[in-house]
C-alpha cells in the first residue's frame, strides 16, 4: 500500500522502540517522515536508513517535546522544508514508576511532561498548518494503563489525560477535516518488556487473553489506519491494542 505517497508525518519519540517501527511504516508507505526525539544521533541514523532504503527525504531531528520553544522550532523547520504537515504521531514518552508516596516531584513532572504536555505542545504547533489545508491526521499515545496501574500514578495520570485531550482535540477540529484519536497499547514486545525477569513477564502475559506479546509492527498497523485519508469519520477514539487486555478479567 501506498497510503501515505508524499504526506509529511511527524513522529515524536520516533528514534526507538514503536516510534521507529511507525517511522519505517510511513516510510515504507510513501511519506516524508520526520523524526523528532531528544537521542539525536539515533532519530538521525534512523531517518538517514529510512531516506536510503525508501528514497523519501526523511529527516531526525533533536526535538524535546516538553520544551514548547524546541516543539515550535521543529514544526517550523519541517513547515520550511516541505510545505505542509499531514500527520502528527505523538508518540514520545518515559516511565519513572513508583508507589504515590514516593513519586519525588521531578519524576511526577518529567512523566506528565513527556507524555501529555508534549502531545498539548506538537498539536498546538501543527494544527494552524493542518486547519490551513483543511486537511490531518493527529494519533496520540495513550496506554492500556489509563485506566489505573500500580506503581504508576504519574504515567496513568498523563495517559487518561491524553485520552481527554484526544477527544477534545477531535471536536475543536470536526470541521476542518482533521482527526483526533489514541492508541492504547498494552503488553507489546520493546526492550523495556525484553529486560523483565521471566516470571515477572510471564505472570503479565497470562493476563492476556491472546496469551502472547503484541510486536512494534502491531501497534504501526493501527497507527497507519487510523492516520490513513480513509479513516476520516474516525475520529475521538482510544483504540486499544493489545490481544484484549483491556477488556478485564477473566475466569479462564
Ligand atoms: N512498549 C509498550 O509496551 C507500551 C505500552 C503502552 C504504551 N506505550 C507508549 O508508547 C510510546 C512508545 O513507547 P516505547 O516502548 O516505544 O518507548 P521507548 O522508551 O522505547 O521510546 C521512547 C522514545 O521517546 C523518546 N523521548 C523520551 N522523552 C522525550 C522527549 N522529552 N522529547 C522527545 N523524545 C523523547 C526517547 O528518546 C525514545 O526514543 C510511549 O508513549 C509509551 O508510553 C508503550
């Protein structure tokens, strides 16, 4: 498929991990893509083999998404570069997990930061460009923990917020033929997930109800729909991938 022939589609977070399986996704699909991601030389060496192996101009950029001044910069580079932006994957985020009462003020502001007020930040930047087209496809991260985990109040808490964020970008926006929606992984295979001890991973994946791990390639299967012009009434959703975690216990 060559859904995305040409279209710009920013990637934050995208040196690693499920933002670079997106990246190569959209690449693989026609799209100019740039990277922006605080490990500058990784979203560069990923973006140079994208360009290479596509022959798309793709570019990395050293972006941090909870610096609006930094967000801005990118988005106007990019603007100046090609013209327009069509997708904006808000993708970039960290975990510093703990129970409440030693989450330390720093790991609170560095979570909620890099997850939520980042989305806030890029989707401010680009929506004046996409309203100017009438045209565009915002997903943002969510995860299967919005709904409330242990040992992480300040992930779960920029997590849901994403997901009201999402619905209130997808009604400002109705209008102007931009879409709004997140993604709510659950357990899908990444280093972080690579590095658990066995019984620790194993006792997760008997809480699926598929019994297995998702892949990276999973998680840009949904974002290429949900940000593909044929998904334009789709637009305010979490859509959850994850082998049916999200749906709850079970007795089998
Ligand atoms: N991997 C999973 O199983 C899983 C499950 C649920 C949700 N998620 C969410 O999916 C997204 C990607 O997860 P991942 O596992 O690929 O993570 P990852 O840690 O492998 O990659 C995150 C990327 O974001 C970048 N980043 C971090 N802070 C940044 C900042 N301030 N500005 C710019 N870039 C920044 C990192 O450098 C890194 O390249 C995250 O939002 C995560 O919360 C992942």
């Amino acid at each position: 498929m060559n859904r995305f022939h040409d279209q710009v589609v920013l990637v934050t977070g995208g040196a690693q991990g499920l933002g670079a399986a997106m990246a190569a996704r959209f690449a693989a699909e026609g799209a100019i893509v740039a990277i922006g991601d605080v490990n500058t030389d990784a979203a560069t060496a990923l973006a140079d083999s994208l360009q290479q192996q596509y022959d798309r101009p793709c570019a990395g950029h050293r972006v941090d998404v909870t610096d609006s001044e930094s967000v801005n910069a990118w988005i106007e580079q990019v603007v100046a570069d090609h013209g327009r932006i069509d997708v904006l994957v808000n993708n970039a985020g960290i975990i510093r997990d703990n129970r409440i009462e030693d989450i330390d003020d720093a790991d609170w502001r560095s979570v909620v930061d890099a997850s939520m007020t980042g989305s806030f930040y890029c989707t401010r930047a680009v929506l004046p460009h996409m309203r100017s087209r009438q045209y565009g496809r915002i997903v943002s991260f969510s995860s299967m923990s919005w709904r409330g985990n242990f040992g992480q109040a300040n992930y779960v808490a920029a997590k849901a917020g994403i997901v009201g964020l999402t619905r209130t970008i997808a009604l400002e926006t109705a209008r102007d033929g931009i879409t709004a929606n997140a993604i709510a992984p659950g357990l899908i295979e990444t280093p972080m997930l690579a590095s658990m001890n066995a019984p620790a991973r194993e006792k997760l994946i008997s809480k699926v109800p598929q019994r297995k791990t998702g892949q990276p390639e999973d998680i840009a299967e949904a974002a290429a729909y949900l940000c593909s012009p044929a998904a334009g009434y789709v637009s305010g959703v979490v859509l959850d991938v994850d082998g049916g975690l999200g749906i709850g216990s079970s007795i089998r």
